[in-house]
C-alpha cells in the first residue's frame, strides 16, 4: 500500500444484550463491501499520478528539471519573473487541465467511497438491530443415567408449537415428536457418557444458544436367563397329536414370557422316537438290535455315531422257550411247527374239526385253521387273572362270508378281535373298536388279552389299544376252543397261555419273541447300552451305479445347497442338472403306447386299467392254464424302452381279487419276461417303489396265485425314471458313494414377540363386507385384534395373498351375523360331541357299526360305517341350538349292498315331532357297485329350514334287511353373534386381498442342528439365536415343524437376558 492510499478500518460495534460483539458474519459482509471499493479507488489514484508526470515530460526540454517537480510545484511563471517559452507554457496548461481532469474523477471517487460506506454503516446498525432478538435456550429434562440399548426420553419443558429444533447427539439414534425427543441409546462396553445437543429457532429470530444433556449409560452385561420349559400336554403344545410316544410334529407351543429382555435362544427337545432294543451279543465291534436296520442308516448312541455299512439278520432265539417271562407264568406254547402238540404244564392236545394247514408263520411255520374250530384244554389257576399271547395274519383270516378278519378263541368267554365289523371282545364282552389299520396288512401281528380281575386289556403288538372295565368272571377256567365256529379261518402262531395277569413289561418282551434281530460290524470304544436312529437322517435317495467319486446320480430331486449325508459324510449339495421322472398323464393313448395283458372277463377290458376312472376296472382271468404261464396279468408296452421309478397299483379291496403278492415284471419282446421284484399287496391305491435302473418296452403286474374270484384292478400306472447329477466334490470322497440321504432341516422354528401378543401358527380369517386395499373388515366367532396387532408389538403384520403387510391399527365391535354355509354336524367321536347327538330307533348291528358314525368327519371304510338291525330306521340327528340347513350329502358305505336304498329327511321341534318332511328319496336307488369305494349324493333342499332336530328315515338296503349308511352331512348357517375387526393398514396395497390370516409367528430358524445322546436321553439341540437389541423382546415361542414319524417331549429354551 503507497503511503497516500486510501484505507478501511471496520467499526467496533457492541450489539448484544450482554455485550457480545455483533457475528463476525456480517462484519466480514458489509467490511468486504467497503473494502472492494477502497481497492478500486487506490487503483484510479495511482493512475492520475503518473498521467499527470508523463504530461509535465512530454511539454519541456530540461528534463533534470521536470523530474524533480511534483503536480504540486508546476513549472509557472508568475507575474514579475521571467515567462517561459512557448512549448514549455504549452505543455505545462494542458497538464493543468489533465490534472484538473483527474482531480475532479478523484473528488467523484472519494464521494461514492464515502456513500458506500455509510451504507455500510446503516447495514451493520440494521443486522445488529436483529441480533438484539435470539430464540430462547432450551430447556431439556430427562434421566441422567440409563441402560445400554434403551430408550431415553428427554424433554424440552419450555417447548412452543412455532419452534424448530436442531438436535445432535454423539451416539445411539433419535426421533423428536413436538418437544418430546426419543433417543435409543448405544450399546456399550463400560459405562460412557453421551451427548444431546439441542438448539431453538422460529421465525424473525436468531438461532438459539445450544443446550446440552449428558446421560451416563450403563454397561449392562448379558447374563443366563432361566430355562423357558414347556410342558409335554395340550397346555403346551395347544392343537398338538400327542400320545403315549410322545409330541407328534408338527406341532406348536404357546408363548412364555421372561421378565427381562431376552438376547439369545437356543432350542432343544428330547427325541423319544427310533430307539433300538439293544440284545446281548452287542459288543464293541458288533451290534444286535431287535428294530430294523438297513445299510446306510446313521445311529446315535451313547459310545459314539454309527454308520451302518451292511446289515445280517437273524431269529431271536427265545420263541422256543415256553418260561418265557421266567417265572413260571406261561403254562403252554404252541408253536405250530408242522404239528398241534405243545409245550408247557398245561398243554394239551388241539383235535381239530376241520382241517388244517401249516403255512409260513412269525417263527417257523403257523397253523391254518380252516372251516371250525379246534377244541383244547389249557387250564388256569384263576380266569380272572390270566392272559392270552397269539401271533395272527388278519390278511388270511376270514369269517362267513369273507367280508371279516377274525381272531378269536374261547377263554372264559370269546377272546378276540373282528377286524371286518371293527369290534373287539374280552372274555366275553364286546366293545368298538377301529380296526382298519391292521386289518390288510398283510403280516403276522401280536395279540395279548389279559384280565387283573376287574378289567380287561387288549394289547396289538405291544400297544394297549382297548380296556374294558368291569368284567365278570369266576372259578377257575381254561382255554377251550381256538377258532370261531363253521367258515371260519384263521392263522395263528406262537399261541402262549399265562396263569396270572399281564403287565407292559411282560407283552413287550412277548413282542420279542420270534422277532429278527438285526446286526451289523461297529467300531466303538465301548458296546452300546443306548442306540436312537438319527433324526436328522431323511429320505433315502436312490444312488445310480452311474454315480461317482464327485458326481451323484439320482432318480430324485436334489437341490443345490441342499444338506445330504453320503456313506455317513455331511456336506451340501453342489450345482444339479436333470429331470424328474413323471406319471404320464391318463388316459394313456396311442402315442404312448399300447395295453396288454393275458386274457380279460368278457367287457373288463386293460385299456379300463389306464383311463383314470376307478369306475371302470380290468378283471382278469386266473385258471389253471393262465397260472402255468404268468398267471393273470396287465400291463403296458412302451414306444420306446424305459426304466421304472415306481408303479402304482389301485386293485379292489379284496385279497381274493389280487392275491397275498404281486410281481412286477418286464420284456423287451412280450414273450421273454423276467421278474423285476415281488411286492407284498396293498388292497388299496399304493404306488410300489423299482429298485432296477433297467429298461424295457413290456411293463406288467401280475398275480401266479389262484384266486378266489378274477383278478381285479382298477387303475395301473407306470413311473418313468428321472435322472439327477449332483456335483458332490466338496464331500471329499474318493470312491462314489453308495448311500445317499437328505439331512432333515427346518425343524425348529421360534416366534418373538413382546410381553403381550399372540405368538402362533398362521390363522386363516375370513373377510366381511367393505375390505378396501387400506382397511380390511373381518368377520370372527370371537375377538382375534390381540392376534393381529398390539400396542408395541414386535408381530404387527398381516398375511395378504401370501405378502406379510403392515397394520397401524385395529379396532372390533360385536354384530349380528350368519356363518357362511357349511357342514354343521361336529366331527363325532361318541354319540355326543360339541352340542349334537345322534341316535336311532333301532339298535346297531354291533358297537362297531354305531349310529352316531355317520357324523364322523372322515370317509367311511369297510369297518367304519352305520348298520342297524332291520329296517325302516329313525337316524334322528339332534342339535342343543337351533341349526339352519340348505343342503345335505349321503355318502355310501364302502359296499354298495350296506346302503339304504330308500330315506327321507325331515325337520322337527323336538325328539317326538311334530316332523315336516324336507326331501325324500321314495324309490330304491341304487348305489353303485364299481369301484370298491364310496359314492356321494348331494342334495339342494331349494331353501333354508331352520330346527334343532332332523330326522332321516332309512329303508332297506340291499341284502341282509338292515339299515346302513357310510355318512351324512348336513350343510347350513347359524345366527349368532360375531366379530366385526377393522385392520387399516400402514401402507394401501394394490387390491383388495382374496385370502386374508393372522400369519404364522414361527419366523426365525436356527443354523445348525446337533443330536446327541446324554443321560441316556437322546436330545436334539440347535445354534443359538440371536435377537435385534429390543428391550420389548421378552415372549418367546417354539414349533417343531418334522418330521412327522419322530416323537419329542420336554420342548425347551435356554435363554440370555439382560437384567
């Protein structure tokens, strides 16, 4: 800067009420203002300077002498001195009058300086004038010490509704609603202080001071939480099967609540399913157990996991011991072993009166008994207390007609078991009971009957099916006869006779007699107390010959990621390629194919066999020309050959129409054939697992043994192999394997919630009148908001068309509503069940057949059914409230001769009528014969009838004079009062939603899954899991989704909380 130049010094203002000095923000505004024009101002004067120089040098010749003169010593003359010369008086006026210019331009300069800057100066006064008004400070309140991870409220007391705030805290998050700020504070390791910042501001005035809290959070150390038990009933697992094995998944706890918030959880049941019975013999290196085991299967036992590499079998070799229990208790054994001789202090001679036939048994070989019965002599010291052991194939019993499965001898009483009528008697005294399930199964199964003086027990293989209370016997008693009476037959083996009473523990090791034991090489630290099949161990998958060391080739889907077990290795699944094999679609056609078989019933053509109507049937003929080649026969041959996965097979339900087995076999010309394999039947649909990869063009199934009747099917279809790859290199095997299984996951789930809310499995919920796309409108029996949202909620959602949605709210009312038509008859487990009974007028064929059957919500079969002793009959169906129907079913009992063929429905005001007739069926219809299964009618009644009491009056069926149905079904509405929730929704979805439910809460899947043996306890745990930092997490649930065939008790959680 020259020494003239001009210069700025900014003003010291004190504006602030407290004597601040005014923000340096506009200081440096307006004093930048002045100084721009100062800069410009030094700039124009410099310029006039030197002008005014230059100018005095051009006008002169003595140079020296200019150049030492300033503008403010002109070169003049004035009156009284010398006048200089021309050029010089020339030069020196006109820099005169340039200085004068130049003068003039800086005068004009100074003035604008001069205005600028009391510009300035009115500015600076304005802004300081504004800084006199500032937003007052605010005023926080809040804890000054809180737990890591919760929420802090910190208050702004002097809040006003015009004020904006600018928080800052040094950790955690927040949210500031009004003057309510909510700060979720960090979690940490030791106790640390953390910062709010908060300033003020409204309109017209200056921000505010900043005002600061200081909160000290606490460290607070995750700790053990108390164990989270549920408990092995209802009350614990609500909704669940359970039985004397245990839980059956899948299956579902209720919700336990913790005191304090919960951090982590780990799952864990104890398995009481697929322990083997483990038999002397078993040692470190060897295992001999009585359950099956096959090559492949992996163990869990208390010296250490097994793997299963191959496996023997043998007889256990007690069946011959007569003092089986080992103290005396058995007084005779007959073995049947080609001979009606027995063993035992009591045993004596059976003389039949009919003949009999030996035949392969449980042990050795079974007697037949055929057409009679077979008087003995086997006397007890009390027939009070005794019991009975026999070993029966149901599958080759028989009784008049054939219909029946019979078991039964004369023991201070009949002793036995119908598995046609589904009834049971003990000592005398007949009761109902579901014998479907045993009766084609065509194996020998155990029968125990004991009595402990007041009651009788009926065990089938070891399980107690049946008590009946009460019995009266006295004196001493014997076993008399075996069999039942003329037409009867029955198969029997290993037939023991006990003089005291039965315990569990006695039928159990019974049970064992005459079983296979199986074996295989171990290699232990010790021999084995305690052997569980692996839980985790699924599906078996068919290992191709075309598998390799790093390839596995299957018929079955596998994924990639999948869990798999190869020859006992763990690992997942690499990339899969291929296709999976497939039923053709039925009917089969041309394309495909053609049918063919030995030779056919006149009509009862094969292409029946592959239509898909079980109406229509192949029946083939079985003489004794048609045995000598292949038997009867059916099958398919293909354009092209194929191997088989599986083929399935829908015969009628009769082993006189197919035989005790089948074979599947194959031909690639029609006229060569060989076996493929022998498959025990099923008289029912059954798809039969193919063991060989080979292919063919001639597919059959066929029958080499006499038959009763013709060889019936009503349906054949064939399975093609599919073929999967499986890159397994990660297992790390150098041979290729030879077993294959899945790893069973997703077996555990848990559910979360806060202290309050419902935690389930999903709750579909029906919708009433006025859903929109943001407000749902459910109708309910009862109230379900507490199921759908709760203040706090960690489960506030519902399920849309399968996409969980957010709910903001939800408000219920009580209405007045009808419930949408339906079956109204409950699922009838005894003459009354949930408010309806149902009787008849006349008295049932037998408990087995009991009237109130036809309520039953499953299909009848052809030991599940209503009969009754002659006809007409009132089935009168009663409701405690009045029921409103419009339409009704009658469905068939599973032969078509055991239906009324005539009925008529009525309405009535009370068990005596008056009755109005509602619809009536007055001609004998006839139901149909084909199929070997049950036909449904349905009938529309063309308007409401409201009563709580209906009547259907059955005629005669067609043969026996009795009156019979397999079920009935009544369908209406019912007034009543119901719920109206209202669910708005957080965010409108596109439409409204066709299906609507509460959804399953069951969210969170463990890992990891670790089964291990201790206390001899097999227990299956998981990884833990850990939860989101939410002190409102304190209700915890579990489910325990597979597999179905495993049973657990004692569910429980170890938990994590913080205190």
């Amino acid at each position: 800067m020259a020494e003239n130049d001009y210069t700025y010094s900014a003003p010291n203002i004190d504006a602030s009420p407290g004597g601040d000095s005014v923000k340096s923000s506009i200081l440096e505004k307006n004093q930048a203002r002045v100084e721009q024009i100062i800069t410009h101002l030094n700039t124009h004067k410099n310029r006039t300077a030197t002008h005014g120089v230059v100018s005095a040098i051009v006008g002169t010749e003595d140079t020296q002498i200019l150049s030492n003169k300033t503008l403010a010593d002109p070169i003049v003359s004035y009156a009284g001195e010398p006048a200089l010369n021309a050029p010089v008086t020339r030069a020196y006026v006109e820099g005169q009058s340039n200085l004068a210019v130049t003068q003039a331009g800086v005068a004009r300069d100074e003035a604008v300086v001069a205005r600028n800057e009391a510009v300035a100066a009115r500015d600076i006064a304005v802004d300081a004038a504004a800084f006199l008004k500032i937003s007052d400070t605010p005023i926080l309140s809040g804890l000054a010490t809180k737990n890591e991870g919760e929420t802090l409220t910190v208050e702004i007391t002097n809040h006003e509704a015009v004020n904006k705030y600018l928080v800052s805290v040094s950790g955690g998050t927040f949210t500031i609603v009004g003057g309510i700020i909510s700060w979720i504070l960090p979690n940490v390791d030791i106790d640390t202080s953390y910062n709010m910042t908060v300033f003020a501001s409204k309109d017209g005035y200056q921000e505010s001071k900043a005002a600061t809290h200081t909160v000290l959070v606490k460290y607070v150390p995750i700790q053990e939480g108390p164990t989270m038990a549920f408990a092995n009933t209802v009350d614990g697992w609500p909704g669940a099967t359970i039985d004397g094995d245990g839980i059956q998944p899948p299956a579902y706890s209720g919700g336990l609540v913790n005191e304090n918030q919960i951090v982590t959880a780990q799952m864990e049941v104890e398995v009481t399913s697929g322990q083997k019975t483990v038999l002397d013999g078993t040692t470190a290196t060897f295992l001999k157990v009585l359950e099956e085991l096959y090559a492949g299967m992996l163990l869990v036992t208390d010296k250490g996991n097994v793997f299963v590499e191959s496996v023997e079998s043998s007889t256990v070799s007690s069946a011959d011991i007569v003092d089986l229990l080992d103290d005396g208790s058995c007084v005779a054994l007959y073995n049947f072993n080609g001979s009606l001789n027995g063993s035992g202090e009591a045993a004596s001679s059976i003389v039949p009166k009919s003949s009999v036939s030996y035949i392969t048994g449980k042990v050795g070989q079974a007697v037949s008994i055929n057409n009679g019965t077979a008087p003995c002599n086997v006397p007890v010291d009390d027939i009070q207390h005794a019991g009975v052991s026999v070993w029966t194939n149901p599958s080759l019993n028989s009784h008049t007609s054939g219909s029946y499965r019979i078991m039964w001898l004369m023991m201070g009483g009949i002793c036995g078991v119908d598995f046609g009528r589904g009834s049971v008697t003990i000592f005398g005294q007949n009761v109902a009971l579901d014998t479907s399930a045993w009766k084609n199964l065509n194996k020998f199964i155990n029968i125990c009957i004991t009595s402990d003086g007041k009651n009788g027990y009926l065990y089938i293989d070891k399980t107690l099916v049946k008590t009946i209370t009460n019995i009266s016997l006295t004196g001493s008693g014997a076993l008399t006869d075996l069999a039942h009476g003329a037409n009867d037959a029955q198969s029997m083996d290993q037939l023991r006779v006990f003089n005291r009473t039965l315990t569990q523990d006695d039928v159990d090791k019974i049970y064992e007699e005459g079983q296979k034991a199986y074996s295989c090489i171990i290699n232990l630290p010790a021999a084995p107390a305690k052997v569980f099949k692996n839980p985790l161990q699924g599906e078996t998958l068919v290992v191709s010959t075309r598998s390799t060391a790093t390839s596995l080739e299957t018929n079955q889907l596998v994924k990639e990621g999948e869990s798999l077990f190869l020859d006992g290795v763990e690992g997942v699944a690499g990339a899969t390629s291929g296709e999976l094999g497939e039923y053709p679609n039925k009917p089969y056609t041309s394309e495909l194919g053609t049918p063919i078989e030995s030779a056919n019933v006149t009509g009862w053509i094969s292409a029946n066999a592959f239509d898909g109507d079980i109406a229509n049937r192949w029946a083939g003929l079985s003489t004794a020309a048609d045995l000598a080649i292949n038997g009867s026969w059916i099958g398919w041959k293909f354009k092209e050959p194929i191997s088989l996965e599986e083929y399935s097979l829908t015969p009628l339900a009769d082993p006189r129409n197919l035989g005790a087995t089948i074979n599947l076999r194959a031909s690639n010309d029609g006229v060569t054939w060989t076996t493929i394999q022998t498959d025990n039947s099923v008289y029912a649909e059954h798809s039969y697992p193919v063991a060989s990869t080979d292919k063919f063009t001639h597919w059959a199934v066929s029958n080499n043994t006499k038959l009763d009747y013709y060889m019936n099917v009503l349906e054949l279809a064939f399975k093609k192999r599919g073929n999967f790859s499986v890159d397994i290199t990660s297992f790390g095997l150098t041979t290729p394997p030879q077993y294959a299984s899945r790893k069973i996951e997703n077996i555990f789930a848990i559910g979360v919630g806060n202290a309050n809310e419902y935690i389930g499995p999903e709750i579909v919920v029906e919708q009433g009148e006025g859903s929109t796309a943001s407000k749902l409108v459910l109708t309910s029996a009862g109230s379900i908001a507490a199921k759908i949202f709760v203040e706090g909620g960690l489960n506030n959602n519902i399920l849309c068309d399968g996409q969980d949605v957010a709910v903001a709210s939800v408000s219920e009312e009580i209405v007045d509503g009808i419930s949408p038509v339906k079956q109204i008859i409950p699922d009838m487990t005894g003459e009354t069940t949930d408010g309806c009974t149902i009787t008849a007028s006349r008295s049932d064929y037998g408990p087995a057949y009991a009237c109130w059957k036809v309520g039953k919500a499953n299909q009848p079969s052809n030991s599940d059914y209503w009969q009754a002793n002659g006809y007409p009959t009132d089935l009168v169906i009663a409701f405690d409230s009045p029921k409103t129907i419009s339409k009704y079913s009658l469905i068939s009992a599973f032969s078509y001769v055991q239906n009324s063929q005539t009925w008529a429905l009525y309405k009535g005001a009370s068990l005596t009528g008056p009755w109005t007739l509602l619809h009536q069926q007055a001609a004998a219809f006839t139901w149909s014969s084909t199929g070997g299964g049950t036909q449904t009618l349905n009938f529309d009644l063309g308007a409401s009838h409201t009563a709580n009491y209906f009547k259907l009056n059955c005629g005669n069926t067609a043969q026996h004079g009795y009156s019979g149905l397999g079920r009935v079904r009544l369908f209406g509405t019912e007034s009543k009062k119901m719920t109206k929730t209202i669910v708005n929704l957080e965010t409108p979805l596109d439409k409204v939603p066709a299906k609507v439910a509460i959804p399953d809460c069951y969210s969170l899947t463990p890992a990891g899954y670790i089964s291990e043996l201790s206390d001899g306890k097999l227990k299956l745990t998981v990884d833990k899991i850990e939860f989101p930092d939410n002190p409102e997490l304190k209700q915890l649930a579990m489910s325990v989704r597979s597999p179905e065939d495993m049973r657990f008790t004692d569910g429980k959680i170890y938990i994590q909380e913080k205190p």
